[in-house]
C-alpha cells in the first residue's frame, strides 16, 4: 500500500508546511498514517460528488467501505514500522476518521446546489485535503504553526473558490470559505483524532485475547509493569508459579502464594487466566516425583497433584496446560520414539498424558484442557509425530480441547521463523481435528537470524505479524500470549543466559516495530473481519 516516494513526497510537503519541528519518528510514522487520511478525505469527496442524489446508496456505500479498507491496511502498515508510542497516541484511529470524513464530506456538498457547484467543491477540497491533514499533523507539536499553515491553505482556497465562485449560480447556505474550512479542518481534526487502543481493547473487540506470562514478583517490583498490563494484555499465564516444583514441592506440601497472586491480579483486573502446566516431565518436576518407586506411586502423586492444583482454581482458569512438551525438546539429544526421556514417560509410557487429562477433567469439568507443545508452528517430522500423537489420544477418547503452539520463533541455530501462511496451515492442521489452537509462549529471537536482509526489529516485527495474523484467520485460534512482555524479564536472557530481546516492549517498557505489528494485525482484522 505505502510507496516510499508517497512518504517521501509527504515529507517533503510536511517541510514545506514549516514541519522541522515534527519528531522524525512521528514524521515518518504518523505522516504514513496521515497520507492515508489525506487519500480518504479526497476519496471520499470525490464520492459524494459523484454519487450524492444518485440515490444510489448501496454503490456509495461499496466505495466508502473499499476507503476504509485502504486505510486499515495503509495504517496496518505504518503501525508496523512505527518507531516510538507517539504515532499511536497521536494519529487517528482510521477507519473512526474515515466515517467521520465521509459524513462531514456528505453534510457540506450536501449544502451547496446545484450538484455542479457541489462537483466543483468537491474537486477544491480534495485538492486541499492533503495539505490540511498535514496542518493538522503540525498541529501535533505546534499549535501556533499550525494555525499559520491552516489560514495560508485555506486563503488560497478562497481565492481559488471566490475566482469562480460567483456567477456559476452556487448558493451555499454558507460562505463559501466556510464550507470549504469545515471540510478542511475537520479533514486536520479526523487525523489528528487520539484514541492510542491498547492491545487488550483491540483484542477484546476482535474476541481473540492477547496475553502475557508473568512472574508476579516482577510485575509487584517494577512501577511500570502493571500499567502496561492493563493497556496490553486480557489474559495471564504464570510464567513459572503453576508448575509442580513450585506449587507442590513435596507431598501434601503446597505453596499457593505465587499461584493465587496470579489469580487475584488477573480477577482484579478481570483478565483471563491460562494454567500452566499440570505436567511437564522436561523441567519443573520435585525431587520426589523424579524418585518414584514406580508407577502405582507415580500414578498417585499425579492424582494427588492435579486434583489438588486444579479443583483450588476450578471455575476461575479457563484453561489448563495439562502436559507440557510430551515431545524431547528440540536441543536435547534426539529419543528413538521422538517423546520426552522423563520419569512420566519411563514408568507410564504415554498413558500418563492420558491420566493426566482424565484427572483434569474429574476435578474441573469446565476447564479447557489444551496440551502445550513447542517447535510446531512449521510442517515438518516433529509437528507430524506430534499430530500422530493427538490423533491417537483423541482415538483413545482422551478429554483433549485444545493445542498450544509455545511459539519461540527463531530461537534455536535451527532458527525456523514462519510466515503467515506456515502459521496458519499449521494451525488450522490441528483445529480440523475439531479442538481450539493457540498461540501460548510467542517470542522471536532476534539473535540466529543471518543473512536477513532486514533490520533485526524490522524481521522480528514482521514474525510478530505472521503469528498474529494467521491466529486472527483461523477461527478457533483463540488467543496469542507472548512469553512475557518486556524484553528486560525475557526467560532467554534469564534462563537460556542469552543476550536476546525477543519482545514487543524493550528494557524501557518503550513499544518496539514488534508491539505496532501485533497492533496493526488486530486493527486490520477488527476492520476488515476474519
Ligand atoms: C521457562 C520460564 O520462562 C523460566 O523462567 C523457567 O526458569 C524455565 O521455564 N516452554 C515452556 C515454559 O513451556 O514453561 C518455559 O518457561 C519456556 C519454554
């Protein structure tokens, strides 16, 4: 949608209308945005020209709808590669100018007759729309500025206007400069309307949550942490307090502070809450379960654990990761069944997955069940044994609801980053199956990625925009959490000891190309639909 040398000429005007004073990372974000308007405003004019009084409603309705459409995705893209929050805070939200535009558009040719005077209006403006939507782009950052740009262009319309104006039997209920300010200004004024949507607005109105995983410690130590989850995310899943090492570190030994302090954030904030995970025999698993004498005992402690864990929570967690990576993880030495070597698998083979959800689903009927695996997102023999698997545990009639694809995109030397359309043939492989997909640990490592042609956030915002974007097309994808949310509390910083930065907000809770992809992707689906 955006030419370079569009942006470009912009810019250039934007210096001609005195624009040195507008930061550069609003100049090159917000003036994409606002060239969109100034297309839209003169689209829009020119479609009331023409089809007001036609009577032929449902035709002018068609082409401003294909107006609104070329906004979303023109704005789609400039969110992506928008720099800095200030082009969100500051720049309409799109489609809301559009409708606005093309009412007022409607209102003043509305008012001038015959329809030749209304054509030739309609011409004046749209010629006007572009510079007026730039007056009010200054008008960001200088008022004073803005009101000089604004009486220069609209002087130069009057002259334009009051040249040809009389004698072509026109007689608008106003002055003509009048009309032709109220279109233009309110041209400025749809631009310039603020309305910064948070992720979390924008996913509930898409009905696709956006979540984070959170250590609560972190979130109750950082000042800024908490404000940022209540703009972006609807749903929360503990990063590391769920797990059975943690929760349960003994038998009949609980510690449900961490856990309920998950809880009670996400029931204050009325946020989402995705358990993980009952069962992960890779990492997570106490001393004295990796000790069981056998499989009577290993069948017990499952038993007393997940029926322990999941009916303190019942009705409150909407899903559980009941097992976590049945498959040997993707840097461990490979295993001839290609499933995890862990104390599960050992001693009940993969009956314990099956166990595991029946156990599940006695002590929390309404919870969904999902099974979590990583390095899925791409066809492949791994995403294949793993489907052979699902298939046989919903053959065995295993209480299977959904699959969570973690999503670590590009961290391994194997370094796999799929596109949308990978993403989405992947997802919609295992909802055919008829179960829910989502998308429940995404980060995109910027660190394995060679022989990109592309700025490393320019590449990382573009597989944000993938998984977004596929999860939005596949209808019972049903949410996308990121695995945390600030690249300063990153687990492969912490965990992995490597210096990455795979997400949307940066050490200084700054949103990076990553965070306006994942933006542009939901306002693109809330108004273009699935
Ligand atoms: C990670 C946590 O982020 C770390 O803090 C912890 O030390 C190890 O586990 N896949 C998963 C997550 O399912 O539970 C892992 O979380 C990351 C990989």
């Amino acid at each position: 949608m955006f030419r370079s040398g569009a942006i470009l000429g912009l810019l250039l005007l934007l210096s001609s209308e005195t624009f040195a004073a507008v930061p550069p990372d609003l100049a090159r974000c917000g003036s994409a945005k606002l060239e969109a308007i100034a297309q839209a405003c003169s689209d829009l004019l020119g479609i009331e020209a023409r089809f007001r009084n036609r009577g032929n409603e449902g035709e002018r309705e068609r082409r401003r709808e294909g107006v609104r459409r070329r906004v979303v995705a023109a704005w789609a893209e400039a969110e992506s590669f928008a720099g800095d929050a200030t082009c969100a805070e500051r720049t309409a939200r799109g489609p809301d100018a559009v409708d606005a535009l093309a009412a007022l558009a409607e209102e003043v040719l509305a008012e001038v007759t015959p329809p030749r005077c209304a054509a030739r209006l309609g011409r004046l403006a749209r010629r006007h729309c572009r510079r007026l939507v730039n007056v009010e782009a200054l008008a960001l950052v200088s008022a004073q500025k803005a009101d000089e740009a604004r009486t220069r262009v609209v002087a130069q319309a009057r002259r334009r206007l009051s040249l040809r104006w009389p004698g072509q039997g026109c007689s608008p209920g106003a002055e003509p400069d009048d009309a032709l300010r109220r279109v233009l200004t309110l041209a400025g004024g749809a631009a310039a309307q603020a309305s910064p949507r948070g992720l979390r607005e924008l996913g509930d109105a898409v009905g696709v949550p956006v979540g984070v995983s959170i250590e609560p410690f972190e979130v109750a130590a950082d000042p800024d942490y908490l404000p940022t989850l209540r703009r972006e995310t609807g749903s929360l899943t503990a990063e590391n307090a769920m797990k059975w090492a943690p929760i349960h570190p003994a038998p009949g030994q609980w510690n449900f502070g961490p856990a309920d302090a998950v809880m009670d954030l996400a029931e204050e904030e009325g946020m989402r809450v995705r358990g993980h995970a009952l069962v992960w025999g890779a990492l997570s698993v106490p001393a004295y379960v990796e000790a069981a004498s056998g499989p009577e005992q290993l069948r017990a402690y499952l038993a007393e654990h997940i029926t322990g864990v999941v009916d303190r929570y019942a009705g409150r967690i909407a899903q559980w990761d009941v097992v976590n990576e049945p498959l040997s993880a993707i840097l461990d030495p490979p295993t001839s069944d290609g499933l995890d070597d862990n104390v599960f698998q050992r001693l009940l083979g993969t009956a314990y997955i099956a166990e595991a959800f029946h156990l599940a689903r006695a002590a929390d009927p309404t919870v969904r069940l999902f099974l979590n695996e990583n390095g899925i997102a791409a066809p492949g023999p791994r995403q294949d044994l793993f489907y052979d698997l699902v298939v046989d545990l919903l053959v065995q009639g295993v209480p299977i609801d959904g699959i969570g694809f973690q999503g670590h995109v590009g961290l391994t030397p194997l370094a796999v980053y799929p596109d949308r359309a990978t993403w989405e043939a992947s997802l919609r492989r295992f909802a055919d199956l008829g179960l829910d997909v989502e998308i429940t640990e995404l980060d995109v490592s910027v660190l394995f990625r060679f022989g990109s042609s592309r700025p490393p956030l320019r590449a990382q915002a573009d597989d944000y925009r993938a998984a977004f974007g596929a999860c939005l097309r596949v209808p019972r994808c049903r949410g996308v959490t990121t695995w945390g949310i600030s690249d300063r509390y990153t687990w492969v910083r912490s965990f992995l000891g490597l210096p990455d930065d795979p997400l949307p907000f940066d050490d200084g809770w700054i949103p990076k190309p990553a965070y306006f992809a994942m933006r542009g992707s939901l306002y693109e689906r809330l108004y273009t639909g699935p």
